[in-house]
C-alpha cells in the first residue's frame, strides 16, 4: 500500500493553541466581528495541513466542517473551518450565541489521504475513509466508526450514503481513499 509521508504530530501546546483559536474563531463569528489571528504562531502551525473542526453540544454533533487537504496553513484552515462548523453547516440552524460555552470543540488534523484497492487494510479508529464516484464523494472522520461501533463495511457503506451513492459502491467502481488524523478536543467540556 503506498503511504503519503506524515506530518510531525502536533505538540500538547499546539492542540491548546489550536482549540483556543478556534473557540475565538466561533465567538468571532457569533458576534460578527472579523476572525481572530494567532500572535507569533510556531513554524508547525504554519504548515499546509487538512483539518475538521467539530462542534458538540450536549453529547450531540452540532457542526462539522473541515477541508481534507490543507493548502493555506493550519492555523488558518482551523480558524475558517471552526466559523464555519458554527453557522455554515447545512445539516444544522447556526449555532445561538449562547451555545458558545455549552460547546465542546474537537480537531482533526488530517495527513494526506491516499487511494486503496484492499479495504481490509483499514484499520477503525486510525483511518478515515472518503468514497468517490464521479462528482459525488464524502467523508467520514477517523473516530466515528469507533463512536457508532461499525464494523470496516458499515464505515464504507455509510461513507457512500453520505455522498448520496448506493451502499455498495465501494465495492463496484468507488475510489476508496483513506486518511489518519490527529484529534484531540477541548477538556473540561462536556463530553459528546
């Protein structure tokens, strides 16, 4: 299987810079008020990386918005995506400004995703997985096999039902691809 060289994992610091960030990111965004900026961020920060903010609130999903490869620096894709999980996620009305401290923030910091033909070699709980069939594709994070306790098919099935595909297309002409991400969230939260 080829694999796409990592990304340095992120330090305990980073993940608390990059939680607080996006914190600052939704309040930003609730109160109108232009995104927050990061003052002398570290090199690794920098870095063009993939990243999902997710937002939960009382043990739900409340907002998930991500970008699978990152082209503007970390800390960027972050703040944009955490705005966005806030207010822009279809699947859910925008966050009220008086959720803001009743949310708990979790990132996944994505590596490249690569393309495979043996879908025995996804390992639940360290890949996520993306199908693709012509101009319909989606996404589904490393932990949330674990979290609905799917088996390997059921997280392929359920990636081509989210996309809008038959269950089965991962198996008849799908482009399987699949990722690792580094997550971490917000403690002292509530838990989702």
């Amino acid at each position: 299987m080829p694999m796409t060289e990592s990304l340095s994992p992120l330090t305990p610091e980073q993940e608390t810079t990059l939680l607080d960030l996006a914190r600052r990111a939704v309040a930003a965004r609730l109160d109108s008020r232009p995104a927050p900026r990061l003052e002398d961020p570290s090199p690794r920060l920098l870095v063009p990386q993939g990243a999902f903010v997710s937002l939960h609130l009382a043990r739900a999903l409340r907002g998930c918005v991500g970008m699978v490869m990152g082209s503007p620096p970390l800390a960027t894709t972050v703040c944009e995506c955490a705005a966005a999980a806030a207010t822009e996620d279809p699947r859910f009305e925008p966050l009220a400004a008086s959720d803001l401290e009743r949310i708990r923030i979790e990132i996944s910091a994505l590596d490249p995703p690569f393309r495979i033909a043996d879908p025995s070699r996804i390992v639940l709980g360290t890949h996520g997985v993306m199908v693709t069939l012509g101009r319909r594709h989606a996404l589904l994070l490393p932990q949330v096999a674990v979290e609905q306790g799917w088996d390997v098919p059921t997280l392929l099935e359920e990636t081509c039902r989210k996309a809008g595909l038959p269950p089965d297309t991962w198996r008849r002409g799908g482009i399987v691809e699949i990722f690792s991400a580094q997550v971490f969230s917000e403690k002292g939260r509530p838990p989702h």
